[in-house]
C-alpha cells in the first residue's frame, strides 16, 4: 500500500507538532506547591499572579493550547483521509 502525499504531509505535521507540544510542555513550571497548597488553600496573591498573562508560563501555556487544538485536528483529518482513501 502506498502513502499519498497527502499522508506524508500529514504525518510529518503530527511528528512535528508533537515534538513542539512535549518540548513546551516540559519547559513550563510546575504549579504544584504541595502540602501547603492543600492546608491553606492553595491561593497566592502575587504580582505575578496579577500578571498573568504577560508572564513566560501564560505565553508557554497558550502556544501549548494552540499545539493541541493543532495535534487534535490535523489527526482527526489524516483519520478521516486514510478512511476515506481505503473504500
């Protein structure tokens, strides 16, 4: 069975999105703060906290979302043009 050109591309985009999805991923900080978190509920008013959405980790945290919306559709897709291709 041959590949479609359209299925290398597909595949080769699912590699690539994949390999930016795990490096973002394992770049961002843990948000886990432990026993202290589960005690005092785990709220901290800082500037950062303020800031949100200026910071590394809410950039990080967006390009990620994007990467995974990215990964769902383009396997979706390959999905449906390899089922479709096989009939």
């Amino acid at each position: 069975m041959s590949m479609s050109v359209m299925e290398i591309v597909a595949g080769s985009v699912l590699i690539f999105v994949s390999l930016i999805l795990v490096l973002i991923v394992l770049s961002m900080e843990s948000k886990d703060q432990g026993l202290t978190s589960a005690i005092g509920g785990g709220y901290n008013e800082s500037f950062y906290g303020k800031n949100g959405k200026s910071t590394k980790d809410a950039k990080l945290s967006r390009i990620a979302r994007v990467c995974s919306i990215l990964l769902f559709v383009v396997t979706l897709t390959v999905n449906i043009v390899v089922s479709i291709s096989n009939k």
